[in-house]
C-alpha cells in the first residue's frame, strides 16, 4: 500500500514538472518576449537601410564612387580630338578672298596678245570721221556723220598700203619729222596726240598710237595712258608710243607689257624707267 501511494507521489511531482516545463516554453516569458522584440526590430532597421540604400537619391547628384574619385571620362584618340575643326586645304582659304603674295602685293595682270604679228592682219577703216587701222576683231569707233563728200582717209592721201604692224600695234600714219622740208608750223596737238606727216610737209594731229613709228619717247604722253617702246638693232633704234594697259599701272615694264609689243625676232624685252626695249640679240 504505501509503494502504491509513494508512486502516485512521485507521478504527481513528475507531471508537474512537466507542465510547468511546457507553459514556460509556450509562454516565453517576460525573458522570451524581450529577446522576440529586439530580434524583431533589428531585421526592421535592417530592412529599412536595405531599401534606403536601394531606392533613388533625391539630391540631384550623381553618385560617387567608393573610392571618392569621379570616373575618367571617355578615352578620346590622341590623334583626332573631337572638337577640333575638319582640316582645310592650304590651297583653299576660307574666307573667300583670293591669296595675297606674302610681301602684300598682288600678282599683275597678264600682258595683253600683241594686237597683230604682220600687216595682213590689219584692216584699214575710212569713213567721214576716222582714218585708222584696226586689229582683228576690233570694232571702229561710232560716228555720228552717215555720208560725206571725201572719207577721212581719202582726205589725208592714205591707202590700204600704209598700214602697218608696229610693235605688235596696227598703225597706219607717219609721224617721224626727218622728211619734212616744208617753212610750215606744225599744228598745236592735243595731250596725247602728234602731228603727223605728209609727203614732205605737215599733216593733222592724229593720236601718238596710231603712228608707225615717232621720233623719240617724247612723244609718248604718258598722262595719257601712253607707253614708250623702242625696237633696238645694229642699224638704231626705232621708237614707238603704244597703250599703257591697266595692269601696269602707272608705269610699264616688261612683267605688264612686254609679251604685248617684243614681237618678232624682237624678243628679248628689257625696261628702264618706263620705257621698254625689245631686242634682236641676232640683228
């Protein structure tokens, strides 16, 4: 009987043990609700930075790297840089302007083609104004008197067979004074003009240009736009006045005019204070 009511005893306090064992396990406790808590919180903070960490910035900057130095910019060929201008050819400046020589003048002109080579490429004109010779293709000045009783060149005694090619000019008049034998006066001229001369007397003033040859540069008016050239041989020197072409300026030389008037076996051009020479070197 009493092993009986010892063994109750001992399965009473045995049980007890047990559920009070399982209640403290269940329950937590005080202990187990501060320890679920803290866990609790510190997976929210960790949560919370994980998604502030994640979610865009707000400032406006862009984000610097770990290390604190901003990333190198896109590597550019060190040979081609981006902003630099296409080349342009040294032959073709950009601002539309043609080249200047480096002493700062510009290249002249070409001189003109001598007008003719031979006579036969001359042509006599007549009407009632004016007796001249023309080159090729060149056009006779207008005149304003349709008919008349003698044409100019009939008045003045000159013919088809006077024309002449002279320095490379068409001429037809003879202005050299040693023929003339006459006590007459010769005429007062014009800036630009000489009288000429005819058989052995005086003739009208005609322009120093349309002579086939004169008697020195003198007679060569330069403020007239005139130029001296003289052919120079063994036998002397024969003087002629031509126009000065605008690429000479005011003063012609072999560069503006040379190949204009040293034609023939008159080649070799020279130039002194703005008169020309062309010479024979076989004459």
């Amino acid at each position: 009987m009493r092993r009986i009511e010892f063994a109750i005893i001992v399965w009473v306090f045995t049980a007890a043990a047990l559920l009070a064992a399982g209640c403290s396990d269940d329950a937590g406790g005080p202990d187990g609700t501060d320890v679920a808590r803290e866990d609790g919180e510190a997976a929210g903070e960790t949560a919370a930075d994980a998604d502030a960490d994640v979610g865009p910035e707000t400032d406006g900057e862009p984000d610097a790297p770990a290390d604190g130095e901003p990333d190198a910019p896109a590597d550019v060929p060190a040979d081609a840089p981006a902003d630099a201008p296409a080349d342009a050819p040294v032959d073709a400046p950009t601002d539309g302007e043609p080249d200047v020589p480096v002493d700062g003048t510009p290249d002249a002109p070409p001189p003109p083609a001598p007008e003719c080579t031979e006579a036969a490429g001359c042509t006599l004109h007549d009407d009632c104004c004016y007796c001249l010779a023309l080159a090729p293709r060149e056009e006779p000045p207008p005149c304003g008197l349709p008919e008349c009783f003698i044409t100019t060149c009939t008045s003045r005694g000159i013919t088809a067979a006077d024309v002449a090619c002279a320095a490379g000019r068409c001429a037809v008049y003879t202005c050299e004074t040693d023929a003339v034998a006459c006590e007459m006066l010769p005429p007062r001229c014009a800036a630009g003009e000489v009288p000429s001369v005819r058989g052995m007397c005086w003739g009208p003033c005609v322009p120093a240009t349309e002579c086939v040859s004169v008697d020195d540069c003198a007679a060569c008016d330069a403020s007239a736009g005139q130029a001296c050239v003289q052919y120079a041989s063994r036998g002397g020197r024969t003087t002629y006045c031509v126009e000065r072409p605008a690429g000479c300026g005011a003063r012609a030389t072999c560069d503006c005019l040379g190949a204009s008037v040293c034609v023939g076996i008159f080649d070799v051009c020279s130039d002194d204070a703005g008169v020309l020479t062309c010479s024979c070197p076989t004459c």
